[in-house]
C-alpha cells in the first residue's frame, strides 16, 4: 500500500516498534501520527519511519508493507545521509 493512501483512522507501526493511529489525511514527506511510544502524543513523522499499515480484508485484519513513491523515497535518501 502507498503511504499516500493511508487515511486518519488507520493503524500503523513504526520501524522502530511503536505503534499508532494516523492523524491527518495529507500527503507528502511528514504525516501526523498518535504515537504510543514511552508517551502517548501526537506528533510529526517521516513516512519513511512508518513500517505497515493495519488493513481489513475479508477475513479480517492484516499488516501491510507501506511502500513510498519515488519522489518520498528520494527525499527518504536525502534525510538519512544529512544524520536525521
């Protein structure tokens, strides 16, 4: 699934581990995400820190990898060389 398709609602999990609740319904590099980590709160992430997204099939709910498109990928490139 494109990260661009990933709607407010819908549950993800981060590489690090933690999971969330997507809070917007923009497109582009950042997304506003409900992180539950050590604290629970309500922050800016890099699309590229977002592992799988949570989706209903018919037989119930299954994670999905979240793939970025070129333009987030290259971006994606640019933030991990600069040490961020």
């Amino acid at each position: 699934m494109l990260i661009n398709d990933v709607k407010k609602g819908m549950r993800v999990r981060l590489r690090n581990g933690w999971f969330g609740t997507m809070a917007d319904n923009a497109k582009g590099n950042i997304r506003m995400v409900d992180v539950e980590g050590l604290y629970r709160e309500i922050g800016s992430v890099y699309v590229h820190d977002i592992a799988d997204v949570r989706v209903r099939h018919d037989l119930g709910y299954a994670w999905e990898v979240v793939q970025l498109s070129e333009r987030q990928a290259k971006a994606a490139k640019l933030i991990k060389a600069s040490g961020f």
